[in-house]
C-alpha cells in the first residue's frame, strides 16, 4: 500500500485525543475504524436492540466508506463484536442484507465490554476499492 493517506473524520473530539481517523484511505484500500451506534450528537441509537444498533452502525460505515471514495461493496472483511455471542443470528441477519451479494471475510466475536454500557455491538471494515 503506497500513497498519501486520505484521512475521513467524524469529527469527533475523541479522533484528535486519542489518534484515530474514522476511516482512513492508502491507495485502493480503505480502512474504517471500530463503529458504534452513536448518532452525530453522542447519544446512543437503538439501546437495547442489537439489529437496530447493527442497522445504524452499517449506515454509519457506508457514509465514511463514501467520504472515502468507497461502496460496501468494495468491503473485504468485517469484524464484529459482540456483546453476547447469542446475538449472533440477529447481528447476521442484518449484515446479510447489506453484504450478502459481497460475502467479505467476516469474524464475529465476543468481548467482555465495549466503550459505553449501551453499546451492544461494534464493527470495523476493510474495503479494497477496484475500478468498475
């Protein structure tokens, strides 16, 4: 991977105090950083409901994917973490909808904890953008 780097930012103040980017480009890869259900004022969307959190999480990465030049289609990998791995089946169902045409490399797992207690689910992507 070679090229200047074309950072996505959120704008956030947490991508400055801890140094991260939203979404980072090099070259025809792009990077998105692990994704939670917050809605551009901090507040949580879809507390308790792990498909609606997966739901605005996947909308979420689509917008820093298009910030980046990029589609979800163009995504290569997810990852997934869960909360309770149970959850499994309702966090697929809704990423199926969106990549099941793509069918990237996917994990899913689960974690002891996530950033805040509302957050059921956090997912990162990877995508590779190829000409059409």
């Amino acid at each position: 991977m070679s090229g200047p780097r074309q950072r996505v930012s959120s704008g956030t103040e947490w991508e400055q105090v801890v140094g991260f980017s939203r979404a980072l480009r090099v070259g025809n890869a792009v990077y998105v950083s692990g994704t939670t259900a917050t809605d551009p004022q901090g507040q949580v969307v879809g507390a308790g409901d792990v498909a609606q959190q997966t739901e605005y999480i996947i909308q979420k990465i689509a917008a820093a994917l298009e910030a980046a030049g990029a589609r979800l289609s163009d995504v290569v990998r997810t990852r997934i973490y869960v909360l309770n791995a149970d959850d499994w089946e309702a966090v697929g169902r809704v990423h199926g909808r969106y990549f099941a045409a793509v069918r990237p490399a996917n994990t899913l797992v689960e974690v002891s904890r996530l950033v805040g207690d509302e957050y059921l689910v956090e997912i990162e992507a990877d995508a590779v953008v190829t000409a059409d």
